[in-house]
C-alpha cells in the first residue's frame, strides 16, 4: 500500500509533465518584439528595483500556503476534540492533498501567463530607460517603430528580454491564484463554531495581499494597469477552476461522508448544512420540514392517563 497520497502523487506527475515548457519559457523564452510609438508616455517611466521579488513573492506564496493548510486542519482537530463534533473526521492526507494540487494550479498558472507573455510580447513601462533606443537612426514620423536597437550595455541580456513581457502580470496572477485558492480551502475545510467573524476576516485579508502585491507592480514601474488587472484575472479563474474540478473531489473528509451516508440510507440521519447531519425525530411534528418520513410513526395517539389513586 503506498504511503502517498494519490491526488499529491498525481498532482506531482503532472507538475513534471507541464514544469519543462513553464521553466523553459521562464528562463529562456524568446517573446515577440512588439514595437511602439515615439511618443508613447506609457513606455518612459524610470527603471528601479522591485519592492516584491520573483523570491520573495514564491517564499511567502508556498510559506503561506503551508502554514494555512496546516493551521486549518490544526483548528478542525482541536474542534472534533473539544466539540466532539461529528461533522468533522480527519484525514492523514489531507495536508497532502490540498498541496498536490495547489502546486498543480501554480504550474498551470505559470503556464498561463509564459505562453501569453511571450506571444504578445507587450513593451514594459520602463521599455525606453532599459532598451535607449538609438533615436538618431529612428524616423518617428513613420508612426510606429518596429525597427530599432537598443544601445544600453549596462542592462543584462536577461533584462533587455524581459522588457518585452508586460502583459499580464506574472506577479499578479500567482498571488491572486494562492489568495483566492487558500480562500477556498478554508471555505470548504475549515469547520470552527467558536468564532463567526475569522473565516471571513482570514478571506478578506488574503485577498488584501493580492491586491497589494499587484499594486506595487504598478508603482515600480514593472506593468500597466491592464497587465496587472489580466494577471488577477487569470490567477482568480484558474484558483476556482482548479479548486471546482479537483478540490472538491480530493478534499473531502471521506470516512464523515462514508459513515453519513450509511445512516441516511438506514434513516435515521437527514442531511444539513455544510454536509452536517441531524437526527431524524421518531415523531412528525409542525417544525419537521425534512420532507422525510420518521423511520417510526405512531399509528394511534397513546392516551396517558393522569388520574391518581389514594
């Protein structure tokens, strides 16, 4: 019996299947060469350092993403503890799980954003600074330049192609994709009754990050407006796209749904809300709206008798 979870392993599978072309168009892909407009005030903002780095945003993204899935499942073994809640049943794989196929959602993201960034090739707004095209061989009454060089030597190889890689944002579409997938999960697993205020207050924060993250990608100058709005786009729509297709098959708490099922079918169980069952009552009464029969009725009224004898 292996040891692994399978949607973990499978999710590794398919992360080695689609990380070679994601890695290759990363480090070396050659993008188109759009060209621009003399005039154009969009491409002549000032270079300058990234406040998040490629780094620094892949640390805190899966840092983040670790502590969440654990701190999760952390919380719902307290509750199934303490509450002896019989909602909840843990999973040694969970954790496992929901990882495998975050690390699957980022690869597809990644692959996302790398084959659009490369095809449209969209100039950068720091184009001008970096590239310092040699204006004196460049007619600008033509309109659109498609035809020039760039004669900045300080600037690496690596820099001068990256400049052709604005739309969409790389940065904005992985944070939004952890944010909205790490909002999922806890919609779907986290199962607290002590507190109605920290699932939303945990959501609303996350998406916060996102926002912030795709700001300063704006402020330093690295994308447009557009590039950025793309990338939180494409990040949202391949978190919940993902989540919908493999997360609610693989994160489910199988033994709670095994056993509820069981009980349904034996009646005694009727299903609520957030796959919680509650007992069906042996008699029918006005407040009973399961639309269920008991699996006991009393057929005749049973008459108790109140007199007393001395």
């Amino acid at each position: 019996m292996s040891l692994v979870a399978p949607p973990f392993s499978s999710a590794l599978n398919g992360n080695l299947g689609f990380g070679s072309p994601v890695l290759y168009l990363y480090l070396m892909g050659s993008p188109y060469e759009a060209g621009f407009f003399c005039d154009d005030t969009s491409l002549k903002y000032p270079d300058k350092p990234s406040m998040i780095s490629d780094a620094l945003l892949t640390g805190v993204a899966f840092g983040l993403t670790t502590t969440a899935l654990l701190m999760v499942e952390v919380m719902n073994r307290l509750e199934r503890k303490y509450k002896k809640s019989r909602c909840l049943s843990g999973d040694p794989f969970i954790c496992l799980k929901g990882f495998g196929i975050f690390l699957f959602g980022f690869v597809i993201t990644q692959l996302f954003t790398e084959v659009l960034k490369n095809t449209l090739g969209r100039l950068r707004p720091t184009f001008i600074d970096v590239c310092r095209p040699d204006f004196s061989r460049i007619n600008c009454s033509q309109g659109y330049i498609t035809n020039y060089t760039c004669t900045n030597k300080e600037n690496l190889t690596n820099k001068l192609r990256t400049i052709h890689q604005s739309f969409p944002s790389g940065h904005a579409a992985f944070a939004m994709f952890t944010t909205m997938y790490l909002v999922l999960y806890i919609q779907k697993r986290l199962h607290i009754t002590y507190s109605h205020i920290l699932k939303p207050t945990v959501q609303a924060a996350l998406f916060l990050l996102s926002l912030v993250c795709g700001i300063t990608r704006i402020t330093d100058h690295k994308h447009h407006p557009s590039d950025v709005v793309a990338g939180l786009i494409i990040g949202s729509i391949v978190a919940c796209a993902i989540f919908h297709s493999l997360g609610t098959k693989f994160l489910n708490d199988t033994k709670h749904e095994k056993s509820s099922k069981d009980d349904e079918e034996d009646g005694n169980w009727v299903p609520n809300i957030n796959g919680c069952q509650t007992p069906l009552p042996l008699l029918q009464n006005e407040f009973d709206v399961s639309g269920r029969s008991p699996s006991f009725v009393l057929k005749q009224p049973i008459k108790i008798s109140t007199s007393v004898t001395v």
